[in-house]
C-alpha cells in the first residue's frame, strides 16, 4: 500500500511540474533527432515517409526531420555529418565506388518510379535527337538515366541535359519550352498530363536498378549500431504499411503532393 501511494505520488507531481503523464512525458524527453535528406516527394521513398507520419519512428523514441535537398549535396550533407541517412542511396553508392566511408543500408523501391515526359509535339524517345532533356542535376540518377537513353536510343552528342532541381519545375520548364522532356518522379507526371506534357516512357521498364532506400555513414554503423537498426526496422514497418493499406496510402500521397484522390 506503502508502495502504491509513493508511485501515485511521483505520478501526481510529474503531471504537476510538466502536465503531462510520465509515460508520455518520459518518451517526450527520449526523442533523438535524426536527420534524413530526401529528394523532392516521390512514390519512390513513400514506405520511410509513411514511417514517419504514422509514428513507426517515433515510437522507437526518434524525432525525424526530413530535409529536402539537390540529390549531389546528399553524399557532402552526409559526411560531414549534416543529416544521418539520406533517401537518395544511388549518390551515396558512386560515393562509396570512390571510397567514401558510407554505405546503402535499405531499398525502399526495387523498380525506378521515374516517368519520361515530353512537350506535346514529341511523339516518341527518338524525336528526342538533338533536344535539351532536363534532369535535377549532374551526377546524379536522373542525368544517368538521360544518358542511358542517349545510348539506349542513339540520340546523339546533340541531345543536351539540363539542370532544373525538383519534378514540379522540370515540369514547368518543359510548358514554357525551356526543356523539351524530362525524368519526372511518379507521381507527378499525372500533373504533367493535365498541363498537356506527354508521357512517353515509364523508365523502370528499360532500366532495372533500384531507385530509393536508405544510405548513411560507416561510422554511424559502427558507434550507433542500435540506432541504425531502430531506422531499419521504423522503415520495413512503413514497407509493410505501405503494401497491406492501400486506401490509406492514397490520402497520405494526395496530401503530400497536392493531388487529388484519383490522382494518388
């Protein structure tokens, strides 16, 4: 009895000084921020962005904060320790090829979920030849995937890349003719659609690697090895989710890139 009125006491005085219960109160003080750079929104990394809005971070005592970058300031932000994890592993994997101590740890999409869009005059890829195809940066996914059609489809030295950073102004520079095509993440090549783009290629169809997952520092594996595999399971939990709730994934991805439910 002793024993029950002292732990209804700290109870009492908890909610007190913090209003709030202990429970809640103790796992509001554990959070540990984590910082993930991401691309712009794309069904490609939905399953670790679930995780987060639906809390599967969080409840292994994790406060994430997902920062949207240019895809070839990911590997420079990862090692020197400006963000934990990037979304973007294909950066972090030529980094590593040139020995860069990092390391791809989780595929969150096996198949590329970029779409080819062109202006409406474009017919097909080879009227491409000698025309300006933007993608979100040098050295980088979507500028390999660029080239990979140059050769695929014998475009010749003419075609030209251009750097335009996220899907949405890829989008635009094409309707104002500033790009004759471009890769452009799924979803928002429906966008590009009704703005009277065509789409002529789903590039998961020719080219097969895997597009989006989680990438970060051998030294993080190695000092907070509890950490990374908290990240990981948060992330096979929002692969999980992402596969079984279907309906429910439909308003997340509306919400999150403006779309209507059709759309999504």
């Amino acid at each position: 009895m002793k024993h029950r009125l002292q732990a209804l006491f700290r109870m009492i005085l908890i909610i007190a000084v913090f209003g709030v219960p202990p429970a809640v109160w103790a796992q509001t003080r554990s959070k540990t921020k984590i910082r993930i750079a991401t691309a712009s929104p794309s069904l490609s990394y939905l399953p670790i962005y679930i995780a987060v809005k639906k809390g599967f971070f969080a409840k292994r005592g994790y406060d994430v904060e997902m920062i949207q970058m240019n895809a070839s300031l990911t590997a420079p932000a990862l090692l020197n320790r400006s963000v934990d994890y990037t979304t973007i592993p294909s950066t972090i994997a030529t980094a590593a090829a040139r020995g860069a101590p990092a390391k791809v740890i989780f595929f969150a999409s096996v198949k590329l979920q970029h779409m080819l869009l062109a202006r409406p005059d474009i017919a097909t890829v080879n009227d491409l030849a000698g025309k300006k195809i933007a993608a979100s940066g040098f050295g980088n996914l979507t500028s390999y995937e660029i080239q990979f059609l140059i050769d695929r489809y014998r475009l010749r030295s003419k075609t030209t890349i251009v750097s335009v950073i996220s899907s949405t102004d890829r989008l635009i520079a094409m309707q104002k003719g500033l790009a004759d095509a471009a890769i452009i993440s799924a979803p928002l090549d429906l966008k590009g659609e009704e703005m009277g783009l065509k789409r002529l290629l789903h590039m998961g169809t020719i080219l097969q690697i895997p597009q989006a997952g989680l990438a970060t520092t051998e030294e993080k594996i190695k000092t907070k090895r509890s950490e990374v595999l908290d990240v990981l399971k948060a992330s096979i939990e929002g692969l999980e989710y992402t596969l079984s709730e279907r309906e429910e994934n439909s308003e997340i991805i509306s919400k999150w890139m403006a779309l209507n439910p059709s759309q999504a």
